[in-house]
C-alpha cells in the first residue's frame, strides 16, 4: 500500500492505493486499458484518476469526457470526484451514458440527419407499435415473423452500426418474406417523419455525422474539446459504441479505458467482447495495467471463480489474490429435484439466520428467470422476506407509459405514436377507423396526427359526438400546451391526468392492482419535481437504463435476481442453483453461439462467484421441471471445472465426486460420451412426488461380477456384461446396454 508520508508532494487523495492502482491512476497519457478485476477497486480508480486530471491541471473538467454505462455509476462517480476535490461540485464535463452523451451531441447536429433539435426519443414499446404499422400492409406471417423479432433485428443491425443502406440481401437473409431491408429503410423514414429516433439513432446518427467528409469540421471541433477520454465497462460496449469512441479518441489519442473481460456477460445484446481482447491491436503502444488485488472475497472464493474462468480461451488473462484470510471453501450440493433444492437452500439461510448473518447479506442468483417459481413459493411458506429484482420496472408500467404519452404529445405535437396510445385512453369512442382515417389524413398531407385531428374535428371530416369529443380533446392539448411555459411541470402533469379522466379512469377501477396505479401516478408526478423542465424530465425517462425498486416493508430481506442481474452488486453470501448442463451453461446459447456462447456463459459463471465476499455455495438438480417437461439432468462441465482444493463437496453420492471427469445423472447413467453434445439430456415422466430418499444415494456396493442379474429403478432388470471397478455395463430386457454406477443398482439373488 502507499502511504503520503512517502513524499511531501504526495497527494493524500492517492494515499492508500496499491501499486497497480496508482499506476492505473498517473498513466494519463497516450491509450491506457485497466483491466479491473472483479472487487479491486475499479471505481476507486475511475474516480481518482479524473481528480488527479483536474487536480494536476491536465485538463479542465470541460476537457474530459468520462462514460458511463449506467446513470447511477454516472451519479456516483459525479459525487465521488467532488469529494476527493474538497467537495465542491465539479461542473461542465461531459458525464454520462453513451446514450445520453450521444443525445447530447445530437441535439446540436440533428439537421444533419433530417430531424429538429427537439426531436423525440422513442421508447421500445412505441417502437414496436410502428414496426407494427410498417408491417400490417405487407402481408408478413407473424407468427412466423412476429413484430418483436423484427425490431430486435432492427435494434441489432444499429448496435452494429449499419444503416439501411448498408445491409446486404446475404446480411437480410428471408427474414419477413426478404423484406427486412426495405422494412428498416421504411423504419427510418417514418421516424424522421414525426421527427424523432429510437436508442440506436442516438448512435448510429452521431457516428454517420462523424464519419461523413462533408462535416469534418464537426469532428475536428470535438477532438478539440475533448483532452481525456475514459470509458467505464468497456467489456460491454458494441460495435456502434466502440466506433463512436475511437471516432472521438483521434483528436487526442488519449483514451482510457476500464473493464474486465472476464465480466462481458452481456452479448446477447449486442456487446462485443472483442472490442477489449484487441484493444493493443486498436491501439498501438498502449499501456496494460491489471487490477487483481481484490478487496471483496475470500481466497478460495476467489481460486475457484478463477479455476472456472481459466478454462477460456478469449480473455488477457490476470490472476485474482487477497491479503485477506482464505474462508470457507465453495460448497458444491446435488440435489433430487428442484423442489428439493429450494429447500436446501432455504433452510441453509434459515440457519445463518439463526447465527446472526443479515438476510440483506444474502443473495440467490439464478440462470433462467422460471428458476424463480420454487425459491419464491418456499419463501413464503417459511415466511422469509425477500425481493424479486429485475422485474418490470417503474417507467414500463402501463399506467406510467400512458402518463407519458399525454406529456409527450403537449412537449412534442409530432410525436404520433404517443398521441395514438392515449387518443382513447379513457375510451372516448374514439375508435379504431377514426383512428385510422387520422392517421391517412395525416400521411396524405404531410403533417401530424395532432395537426389532423384538429383539422378534422373542426371542418367535419369527422362528424357528430365523435368529431364534438376530438375536437375537446385538441382544444385541451392546445391549452396544456399554453401553459408549459408558466406551470410547474409537476403541477401540470397532474392537471392533465385530471382533466383528461386518466386519473379518474383507475380511482374508479375496482380491479385489485387499480390502487397500486394511482399510487405510481402520484409518485410520478412528485419525481417531476426533480427536474428543471417538463422537456428534460422526458429526455431522463427516455435515456434512463436503471431505476430503484419500489420500497419494501423491511430492510431485511433476501435478494432473489438473475446471474446478469447481479452484475455490479456482491454480498457475503451467495447461493447459485441451477449449475446444469444445458441450464447452465445455457444450451441455447451454445446452439446459437457455438464456443463464443459457451465462453460467455462460463463468464457468468465466473461474474457469480465473485459475487459473494464470505461464502458461495453452487448446487444443482438431477431432475429440472423447464417449460412443462421434466428434465433427467447432468451437472454444469462447470461444476467439473471447480479447482479440488478450493471446493467442499457436499453431494449426495452419486451425483457428484470431485477429481473424476465424468458425470452421472440421476439414474447413474455415464455420460462421458455425450459431453459436449446437444442431446445430454433427455425428457421423461418423473413420478409426480419423487421420493424423498432416492436409491441413488446408497452407497457404492463392492462384488460384482460378470453374469450378475440386478434391478435398476428405471431400467428394471438385467445382467452385468463388464465390470469397470464402480462402473457396470448391463444389458436390459428391453436389449438396450447402459453403463451405470453399481451404487444404483442392485444385485437380484
């Protein structure tokens, strides 16, 4: 460790790094990578490093352009370099997501690109409804090609940078009858039309803008603003955003980059783990700094998540240590059944309980969210609180998106999806041809569904009650609108919720979640009050990727939550079910991803035991209930690739034995030829209640010998044909010959 003392000139607010930090913190110039491992300190060394930019006089913080994955760790980071600073506010730097960085710069481009700088940002569910509209003339199949696939392919196509224009008829293949192309191009263009964007144009507008000849001065004048660049979790960046990075990292040279490839979980959405394995092929004469001090776990927490994550071929490499004691071993426990694995693992936490340990110290980190079901159910029958993370969050709720909507449609009139979400919501009798002739009027000449209704109510395109109460409702609109400028937004939102009957709507509600509604109503508009303006309060929605569980009644709980969200967080103890093959690792993401999948399911691995700061505990089933079938499963090849020494097999005998190379599943049938397969596992009736105390776990039984007639529980009967010290070949009556461990069997007199 470094101590000030060291040197008068020393700045206390290095005191206390370790060589390898403070070694990350002063190389500023020319392209640095950090690889930080998990728990060593990696926002330490964000934060430390742009002080001592400014602190050193470097740059000024207008001269630094941090980036963030998150707009928490954007806040974080924010408040950490104001206190390192003596605590003043540091002002004028460029801080925050991709996304919001990007829309930043937009808004003073947008032109560019076809659209006004008040441009509208579109969040998925809108998306989705235009990718509909495109769509419904097209006579495309959904079921064959549902909306959703579409725009997902649309979402992939800009992470990877590519325009309508750059998609090839190979690279748009027969999805949508081969019209996929042609509907990304109508995408776009409608867009622009009602003048707005979705996520990836963020990106995709800003790097086509950079790249273009005609605007060179554009980013000629950025490389000038920008000194320092540093980028936070650059495992996970995609192509779109590593191209905007690099665009902007020409000026300067100076760009840092902080990550951890052995934490890139997220490539199922677009992150490319390649960006960070080839930085100093990207980056010539870049200086490699490793973190692997860890200050969060154990030692042998720490040898075992790095005897799993060895096993990878596309990493840098960086080996994890501690100054701290070794702990507990990682405890590895088989199971019959997921049921019984629930139970196991509640009961486990009911006894730290009982010796004292916090419950908020506790987290069950699954594969696949249907794993949920069992732990839930058993939690509530022991009467343990808990939390479910990961569930739909605040600003996707219906009543909050509709709420939206009405607000979207008073800063942005153009904004047509947000104005046909909530024209009959409440139901006017508005219905779905008058909406439909609003919308053709409105293509036919150019202008905004709003601009129509209005134009349609008052000449009488749109006759009797239903023309009096459209006509009503853009005359409220166009009121709204009148007092953006001298309401309170907060106040505001609340008088339109109130005089357009939204609000009404649910206070009348007799549905049980209708209370539950109004209540988030509220809390919206008191979150406004946040916000400078009704315009900015809309840009944070748009660009927010994180929000706050709503509060449960206790502090005390356990964390129930997906491996993927668990990233970021650690507790002192960790529970991870499921380590199956084919659950985990993830037997559709190796179908899809062949060895790319499984290494990024290995690092999951490897993110979820360094989850946990005291003790980790992995368990899996023999038999899995997934989607409807029951499952006859084998142990995850990572359980196999767990370190001996490092590890406290707990199992039941049978399932699993540290040190042998090959796996049994719960009949005892050996596996060693179907690994690496797609058919290692197989479906089966179960029995409806599986026994309690199943034959598997008698011990192993010595003497038998060629010829022997034994009884198999599945099997049924038949005769020893080769004996292989504990491993039997036995033909059955059926004529099949399976090779079985002799403790599942036994032998018939």
């Amino acid at each position: 460790m470094m101590n000030s003392a060291l040197s008068p000139a020393f700045p206390p607010y290095l005191d206390g790094l370790n060589s390898a930090q403070l070694e990350a913190v002063e190389a500023l110039d020319g392209p640095v990578l950090v690889l930080a491992g998990a728990g060593t300190g990696k926002t330490r060394v964000l934060t430390t490093r742009l002080a001592h930019l400014i602190q050193t006089g470097r740059a000024f913080p207008s001269q630094i352009l941090a980036v963030t994955f998150t707009n928490k760790a954007a806040q974080e980071m924010k408040e950490r370099v104001s206190r390192i600073l003596g605590g003043a506010p540091v002002e004028g730097w460029a801080l925050g997501t991709f996304h919001a960085l990007a829309a930043r710069q937009l808004r003073r481009h947008a032109e560019l690109v076809g659209l006004t700088s008040s441009f509208t940002i579109l969040d998925p569910d809108d998306c989705l409804r235009l990718v509909k509209q495109i769509i419904e003339p097209r006579n495309i199949d959904t079921k064959r090609f549902p909306p959703k696939m579409i725009l997902a392919m649309i979402e992939r196509w800009k992470d990877r940078a590519l325009t309508p224009g750059d998609i090839s008829p190979k690279e748009a293949g027969d999805i949508a009858h081969g019209q996929m192309q042609s509907i990304y191009a109508e995408y776009q263009s409608r867009l622009r039309s009602v003048n707005a964007c979705d996520f990836g144009d963020l990106l995709l507008h800003m790097i086509s803008i950079l790249r273009d000849p005609a605007h060179t001065a554009i980013l000629e004048d950025y490389h000038r603003r920008y000194k320092y660049i540093m980028v936070d979790e650059y495992q996970d960046t995609n192509v779109a955003q590593y191209m905007w990075l690099r665009l902007l990292a020409q000026g300067s040279n100076n760009l840092c980059c902080v990550g951890d490839d052995d934490q890139s979980i997220y490539g199922w959405r677009g992150a490319e783990v390649g960006n960070i394995l080839r930085f100093e092929k990207d980056f010539p004469n870049a200086k490699i700094v490793r973190l692997e001090q860890n200050y969060r776990s154990t030692g042998h927490i720490l040898a075992a998540a790095g005897g799993v994550i060895a096993n990878n071929t596309g990493r840098l490499g960086k080996t994890l240590w501690s100054e701290g004691e070794d702990g507990q071993k990682v405890r590895v426990q088989g199971l019959w059944d997921g049921e019984a694995e629930a139970r196991f693992v509640i009961e486990d936490i009911e006894s730290l309980q009982h010796r004292k340990m916090s419950l908020s110290q506790i987290a069950i980190l699954v594969r696949a969210g249907f794993q949920m079901r069992e732990f839930e159910e058993r939690l509530i029958q022991m009467g343990v609180p808990y939390r479910v993370f990961g569930g739909p969050r605040f600003y996707e709720r219906q009543e909050i998106r509709d709420a939206l909507a009405y607000l979207r449609v008073v800063a942005q009139p153009s904004d047509d999806l947000a104005f046909e979400r909530i024209v009959n919501v409440p139901k006017r009798g508005i219905g779905n041809t008058s909406i439909k002739n609003i919308h053709e009027y409105a293509r036919a000449h150019g202008i905004p569904m709003t601009e129509a209704a209005t134009e349609m109510a008052a000449n009488g395109t749109i006759k009797g009650k239903t023309g009096a109460t459209l006509g009503a409702l853009m005359n409220d609109f166009e009121r709204w609108r009148s007092l953006v400028s001298t309401t309170a937004h907060g106040d505001l939102a609340g008088q339109i919720l109130d005089e357009s009957g939204y609000l009404t709507m649910w206070q009348i509600d007799k549905s049980p979640e209708a209370q539950g509604r109004v209540e988030n109503l509220k809390e919206l508009i008191s979150g406004m009050e946040e916000f400078e303006s009704l315009a900015s309060f809309l840009e944070h929605v748009a660009l927010v990727m994180e929000t706050q569980n709503a509060a449960t009644g206790s502090d005390e709980f356990i964390s129930l939550m997906t491996l993927h969200g668990a990233k970021g967080l650690e507790f002192d103890c960790v529970y991870l079910p499921g380590w199956e093959d084919g659950l985990f690792p993830s037997q559709k993401s190796m179908d899809e991803n062949g060895l790319n999948g499984l290494e990024e399911e290995r690092r999951l691995a490897y993110v979820g035991i360094t989850r946990a700061r005291k003790q980790a505990t992995i368990t899996f089933a023999a038999n899995r209930r997934m989607y409807g079938n029951w499952v006859n499963a084998l142990p995850s090849r990572f359980v196999e690739e767990l370190p001996e020494d490092h590890i406290e097999a707990i199992s039941e005998s049978g399932l699993y034995r540290p040190g042998r190379s090959q796996h049994w599943d719960s009949s005892g049938y050996s596996r060693e030829s179907d690994r690496g397969s797609s058919s290692y596992q197989s479906s089966y009736q179960a029995p409806a209640s599986p026994p309690q105390n199943p034959s598997y776990t008698k011990p192993s039984v010595a003497g038998f010998q060629l010829g022997d007639r034994v009884r198999h529980a599945t099997f049924g009967e038949g005769r020893v044909i080769h004996v292989a010290g504990a491993k039997l070949d036995i033909r059955f009556a059926d004529g099949s010959t399976k090779r079985l461990m002799d403790s599942f069997v036994e032998k018939i007199n």
